[in-house]
C-alpha cells in the first residue's frame, strides 16, 4: 500500500524551483494535488511529471518552506530519483546565488564609484 508523504526541504521561493526544473526540462504545473493511494490527495503549489510517469510537488509549509510531497514507494522504485533530487537543489541553490548577487551588485557598484 502506497500512500503520498510529505517531506520538509529548505526550498522557499516558488518561482525559483519552477526555474530549476525548467533547466532540468521537467515541465512545471502550478497548483493542483497529488493523488496517492485509496483516495489520498495533498494539495501542492507546485508539481512535475518525471519522465517515468510519477508526479512530485511541493506543498507550503506553515514555516514558508516548500515540502517535497510524492508517492515514496513508488518513487523509491526510480533510481534516477536521488539523483535527480540533488540536481534539482544545486540548480535552485545557483539560481538563488545569482538572484542575491545580482541583488547585491548595484550598492556594490555604487560604493566602487564613492
């Protein structure tokens, strides 16, 4: 029996992660649910088809963090899924970088300048 589980991730920022997986060329669905087993459902914010067929989305948390939501035994059947999980958060990470840099750039050139 399979059923949807939900895990905590340090993901914030929504349009990031659809970012993320767009460099990742998985196709993004804002909103909607997941389906498990027996009629269970998680509304999400965010969620991708993987190319085997198996959703994943994220869900906001109550502490504003996105939690990875998704069927875990069937997943855990992907072998490309860790993997998969640890590209996804190294593009987010190097989009968010970029993101403060180029936040940060401006008062960095204005203080080059005095």
């Amino acid at each position: 029996m399979s059923h949807l589980s939900i895990l905590p991730t340090v993901l914030k920022d929504e349009a990031l992660l659809a970012q993320a997986l767009n460099d990742l060329d998985l196709p993004v669905h804002p909103g909607g649910e997941l389906r498990g087993f027996a009629d269970d459902r998680q509304a999400v914010a965010l969620r991708t088809r993987l190319p085997e067929g198996l959703w994943l989305g994220w869900a906001r948390q109550a502490d504003g963090r996105l939690a990875l939501v998704g069927d875990l035994q069937r997943l855990s059947r992907s072998r490309s899924l860790q993997s998969l999980i640890g590209r996804l958060t190294r593009r987010y990470a190097a989009r968010l970088a970029l993101q403060t840099a180029s936040r940060e750039l401006p008062a960095a050139a204005v203080d080059l300048r005095v």
